[in-house]
C-alpha cells in the first residue's frame, strides 16, 4: 500500500530517537533551503512550485526536490498563517509523505503538520484527501490553510455532507480536498449506487452509439479517484469509528400505522415479565442477549395469544431487539431523546449524531421503549468498513496523539507503521496520585469537592466524563455546591470547540465528555500556568487506553506547566460491564485507604487491556466479514462460462 516508503522490513517499535536519525538530515536540508526562501516574493513561491512539479513527475524520489517541496510549503505558512513550523512539525511530514502515521503528542501542532506532505504529493501529480473526525474540524482546517495552498498556485476545496453533487464534484476536483473521513466514504458508496444504474456497455455498443452520432453516456462520478490521504485522528478513524460500517441508507422516516408499530410495543411490554438468568442470558462484554427455552416457550405463549400481529421478521428477534434495548442500551448515554426522535451518541466521542440509526429493527426497540413514534426501518443501500474503504487509496497515512496502543493493529490491518515524534519542548505535566473509592456516589462527591478546593485558587479546570449522562450528574452536584462552570455534551460544532478552547481560562471550570472538542487547541491564560496550569481530572477509565490519554493531553502543551488525576470506583461502568467479579474485591481494597491505590490501579489496567483486546477482536471480525461479503458479490456477479460451449482462446 505504502508505495513510496524508505523504511521496509517487519513490523516493530520504533522510538523518536531512531525517527530523528532516520529523517533528522532531511530536515536541516529543508531549513537550510526555507532560509534561501524569505526574500523570494510571493509570485516567485508559486513559479518555483510549478518547475517542482515537472521535476518531481521525472523524479519523485528525489530528495533534493523533496527538500525544496517541504520549505516551500513552511515558508507559505509562515506568511500566510505567521506561524513557523517546528522542526518536529516538518518531521511528521516527512513520516506522513512516506505514507506511515506520524504519532504526535497532543499540543504539537497536527494541522499544520498535514501541509507540506500535502504539497509534496500534490507536485508529485496525485490528488491529496485530507480526512477529518467531523465536519466542524475539515471546515476550520480549510479556512486555515486554503490560502497557503492558493499561495503554491495549488487549488484546494471543501467538501461539505450537506452540498449539492456539483459542489462535491468541484471538491474533488480540486488538488487537496478537506472534509470529515465518513463522507469520503459516504462518496464513494454513492459513486457504486450510480454505477449500478448504469451498468456496463455491452460489446460494441459505444462504437455503434458514436456512428449513430449519439452523445456518450457519463455516470455521473463524485470522487474519480483515490490516490493519498492523510488522515487526522487516524485512531479516531481506523480504530476507534471501525466497528461502525459506512452504511448508505434511503431514509424512511414515515411514522408507522399501529397495525405494525403494534409487535414492537407488544414485545417491550413482554420485555419488562422476563427475568434475567431465567428467561435470556447475556454477555456485556460482547453485547450479546440470548432467549433461554423458559424464554422462548414464554414468547411463544404471548405470540399465541397475539396471532393478528403483523411481523417482518421472526417474533423471537423483536423480543431479543426489546431486551437488548432495556438491558444494554441507556438513554444519556448511547443515546438521547430530542422532541419525538432517537439520536445515537458515539460511545468515544459523546457527540451526538442526528442521521445515524441502529439497524434490524433496534432503532424501533428503542423508540417503543421510550414510548415515542414508531417508524419505518431505514433501508440499507450499499455498506462498506471503514477498513475496506481506505485501503482502496493507492497510500495511506496520517497523524494522531495516540496511536502506539493500536501499533499492532495498523500494521496487520493496513501495513502502516506509527513513528513516534518526539516533543518539541521538554514536558512538564505531573500526574497526581489517583483516589480510589467503593462506590460511585463516594466518588463523585470526591470529585466536587477536589473542584471546589482547586477552583478556590483560580487555576483552571477540565473535568472529563464518559458520558453525557455522567456530565449531567456532575453538573447538577456541582449547582449544587454553587461552582459556576461550562457543560460541553453532545455535536462537535463551532461552539464547542470556542468553549473548551476558553477552559484555561483563570477560574474556569468545564465538565465535558472525554472526547469533546478534539482537536482544539487550549489556550491557558499567562496567570493560570503560575497557578500550576490547567489542571485534568478523569473521573474514570475508559475502554481505551488511546482516549484516557487523549484526555490528559489537554494540559501540559508545548512545555507548559500541567497536571492530572483520576478518580475511579470499584462500580465504575468499565468494572461492571468487563469485570462485575471483581467488583467486591476492589471495593475492599477501596476500603484500606490510599496505600492500596496502586493495585486497585493494577486491577483497573488489566480491565482496560481486556476490553481493548475485545473491542479489536470485534473490529477484525467486522474486516473479516467486509472481505467475506466482497467475496461473495464478486462470486454470485461472475459470469461463469458454459461448459458445454466453451470460448475458444
């Protein structure tokens, strides 16, 4: 996949000390060269692009051309954006051209790091995709540094899930093309809708079209080709968005007649009788629910004594669809209620998505257990993992805080390699010994008094949660103690990213979902770092090792001073859902006070490594099925020869 890649062999580790040999000659050519650069005039940038381009065509492994590609780049920055970039910035550059994933520490400047391979590729003629986690993210990175790309004589263009398919055309058009990773896959799903339609030309049908004198057919194509992307948050895109497949859904949002909206109600209401361990079993680990024979007589009877009931599939699944719903499904959590609407929240992230639906009859579960209307099942067009779908780019790359947890698995999966960059300035960030408590409601009554003592003082605060339904609760305990502070729940969106971007602020105190305005830059006020800086408190793990560092990496940026501490509970969601065993155990050790913190702590990482190896297993298991499916549409279209009328060769 990596096609112009100096680092060959098997998959290791590598350390920033290995990638700063590996590159570190590189970059002081391209200071060297971005030196000779400041008195060339702004037209003179663009003309020695354009030489670059015939150049690189001929040669682009050249380094000599890559080196001037790279300064030219950095010194558009420089004048456009009046920010120089460091020389850890133009080295995830260079990890990024050669197609690998650039791990970069929170803070370290991401956004501009993306420009100068952008440009490289570009003059080497391929088109460049720059894919974001949302649309808020694409919208601000094309804003920012559509004019550098203009300044080069390189156009660049926004895509936008809501625009027309003439805008979408004119984005890809474009040499560099921003927008939010889903809809590059949206794209290209609705690129074979349209290719369905227009199936191919028989033998001989364009020659007799053309001495007809008839105009060709075009299928109207959105996104022609695939050659590089560079993905932002690639662990948000690869990893932590893969167990959810890219699926193109006509909308239905009719409400349903209460002849059929009936057996959904019906089986929430049965739902409620069923007793668990007697009537289903289930698994919370691997989220899976399942009719015992108690059961499944039960539902039998009930069905016997419903027989005008208009089903769609069998009766047994919208049972299991309504305990499922009851059982594992929490509104504030996976989910939130708006008017008369379901809107799934992203269990990573807590942003709320409006257009997303669950599948097979649980949306409409949901809605019957919340007793709102019932409508008609979205209808799957086309699907495709997010896996498959960036494999089909001829290179790949991209650029992340936390990616050296899921190494392993970009290698196995997408054969992409992740170099550590090293920090451009040495960290000062503390972490603060972690308070462990029995239960939830000791913890939390912890949590707002740690923010009272703190807030007392002026120096700033981020509280993250794993939940919109826990941000409330700290929120309401925090009114409570009379602290004024911000709540940031919900969709990613210009004035979320302008809330967390005003947390280090001096007396600030935000409660916010831990990955609540990812990618924003938090900007401490001078008064605060003498206060110590913005000051982290996790109020519990999460399922990822990659989000709990996410979390603690909004403070301390670019050698400023920091710190962090969490708080956990033997109940927390992570214990109950992974490791509900050991739950009496940990509340003993709870018990013994702070000395036994680092094996509760131990306890804690060995659940955390569990669920990760689950939530991965689930995500190769959604690949593997992608790569049956692939499989099994090519089979079932082939055209099998006959073999009593064999085609002579």
């Amino acid at each position: 996949m990596n096609t112009n890649s100096r680092l060959f062999g098997q998959f290791r580790r590598w350390t920033p000390a290995e990638v700063v040999r590996a590159y570190g000659p590189l970059v002081r050519r391209i200071r060297q060269i971005e030196g000779q650069l400041r008195d060339v005039p702004d037209r003179g940038l663009a003309d020695r692009a354009g030489r670059l381009r015939v150049g690189l065509a001929a040669r682009p492994s050249d380094a000599e051309y890559q080196s001037e590609a790279f300064a030219l780049a950095c010194e558009a920055i420089r004048r456009v954006v009046g920010l120089e970039p460091y020389g850890v910035q133009v080295l995830a550059g260079l990890v990024i051209a050669e197609g690998h994933i650039a791990e970069m520490h929170t803070g370290e400047g991401k956004t501009l790091a993306a420009v100068p391979p952008a440009v490289f590729r570009v003059l080497c003629g391929q088109k460049v995709h720059v894919a974001t986690a949302n649309q808020y993210l694409a919208d601000r990175d094309f804003e920012l540094l559509e004019p550098v790309y203009r300044l080069l004589g390189i156009r660049c263009g926004a895509l936008h899930a809501d625009a027309q398919p003439a805008q979408k055309r004119a984005a890809y058009r474009s040499e560099v093309t921003y927008g939010p990773g889903y809809e590059f896959g949206f794209d290209y799903l609705r690129d074979q809708l349209a290719l369905l339609e227009n199936p191919p030309q028989r033998l001989g049908q364009r020659f007799r079209r053309h001495l007809r004198g008839r105009p060709e057919v075009a299928v109207p194509i959105l996104q022609p080709e695939r050659e590089f992307a560079i993905l932002d948050e690639v662990d948000s895109v690869l990893v932590d968005d893969a167990r959810t497949p890219l699926i193109l859904c006509g909308a239905r949002d009719q409400q349903m007649p209460p002849e059929e909206a009936a057996a959904f109600l019906k089986a929430d209401q049965l739902a409620v009788q069923l007793t668990p361990g007697r009537h289903f079993g289930m698994d919370r680990k691997k989220r899976h629910i399942w009719l015992t024979q108690s059961g499944l007589a039960k539902a039998q009877t009930a069905r016997n004594f419903m027989p005008a009931l208009r089903l769609h599939r069998p009766w047994q699944v919208y049972l299991e669809n309504a305990l499922f719903a009851r059982y594992f499904l929490r509104r504030d959590v996976h989910y939130v209620v708006d008017g008369e609407a379901i809107q799934l929240v992203e269990e990573t992230t807590g942003r709320i998505f409006a257009d997303r639906s669950w599948r097979g009859g649980l949306h409409q579960a949901v809605q019957a257990k919340e007793r709102l209307p019932i409508t008609y099942e979205n209808q799957s067009l086309a699907r495709i993992s997010r896996q498959r779908f960036y494999q089909l780019y001829q290179t790949l790359s991209g650029m992340t805080g936390t990616a050296l947890e899921a190494a392993g698995e970009f290698w196995q999966l997408y054969r992409l390699r992740v170099l550590p960059i090293p920090l451009n300035r040495p960290s000062r960030r503390r972490e603060l010994p972690a308070e462990c408590f029995a239960e939830q409601g000791a913890k939390w009554q912890a949590v707002v008094e740690e923010i009272r003592r703190v807030h007392a003082t002026g120096q700033p605060i981020l509280v993250g949660t794993r939940s919109i339904r826990n941000s409330e609760l700290l929120s309401e305990l925090l009114k409570q103690a009379g602290v004024p502070h911000e709540v940031l729940n919900g969709k990613q969106d210009a004035e979320e990213a302008e809330l967390v971007a005003r947390a280090g602020q001096l007396g600030a105190v935000t409660v916010a979902t831990d990955m609540a305005g990812r990618g924003t830059d938090i900007k401490v006020h001078p008064d605060a770092l003498a206060l110590g800086g913005l000051y982290v408190i996790a109020t519990e793990r999460h399922e990822s090792r990659r989000v709990d560092r996410q979390l603690i990496g909004r403070c301390a940026r670019q050698g400023e001073p920091g710190m962090y501490r969490f708080f956990l509970a033997a109940d927390d969601d992570l214990i109950q859902t992974y490791a509900p065993q050991i739950v009496p155990k940990l509340q003993r050790v709870a018990a013994a006070g702070p000395s036994a913190a680092t094996s509760f702590q131990d306890a804690v990482d060995r659940v955390q490594r569990r669920a990760e190896k689950l939530a991965r297993a689930q995500r190769l298991r959604l690949y593997q099925f992608d790569r049956w499916l692939e499989g099994a549409t090519e089979t079932l279209t082939r055209p099998t020869p006959l073999k009593d009328n064999p085609v002579p060769f």
